[in-house]
C-alpha cells in the first residue's frame, strides 16, 4: 500500500472506533438522566478514541466535519433531514 493508502486505511480504522465507542456510550447512557462520566469504561473509551483521532491530524480540513458528521448521526443526535443536510455541507467542503 501507498502511504496515501495506508493513511486512508488507519483513517477509517479511527473513525470505526471512535464510532463503536459513540454508539457503546449511547446505548449505556442514551435516554436516561445520568451522567456519563469517567468512571465508566465506556466513557474513558471514547475520550482515548477522540484523542487518537486529534493525534492522527482529522481534525485538520475536512476530517473534523466528516468526523463530526458521522458522530451525530450514529449517536441519533440529528434527525434523518438534518443528517442530510449535514452530509451535502461535507460534500461541498471536499468540493
């Protein structure tokens, strides 16, 4: 693999996991009035999750807004229309 291709490769590998620990803290604390703190795993998890994806540079450019994006939709934070409303704003920004 090129290094354009191996930076694309870890990219997606961070964003799966940074989504995987969005969705864990989602189903643990979503809908309830507690709040999430570090003495949950699940919470400590997606901490070190954001801050491997800061390290790697997608918050540079067009990452954070992909990022961004990606997390609201797969915590439910945004509805199906502001989803895509979100979705065509990153379209444009890669344009």
């Amino acid at each position: 693999l090129s290094g354009t291709q191996q930076n694309d490769v870890k990219r997606q590998h961070l964003l799966e996991r940074l989504l995987d620990a969005v969705k864990q803290c989602q189903i643990r604390f979503g809908g309830r009035k507690e709040i999430a703190s570090d003495s949950d795993s699940r919470v400590i998890c997606l901490c070190a999750q954001f801050e491997a994806v800061f390290q790697h540079g997608l918050r540079k450019s067009r990452g954070l807004a992909l990022t961004a994006a990606a997390i609201k939709q797969a915590a439910g934070f945004t509805s199906k229309a502001e989803a895509g409303k979100a979705k065509q704003r990153n379209v444009e920004t890669l344009n």
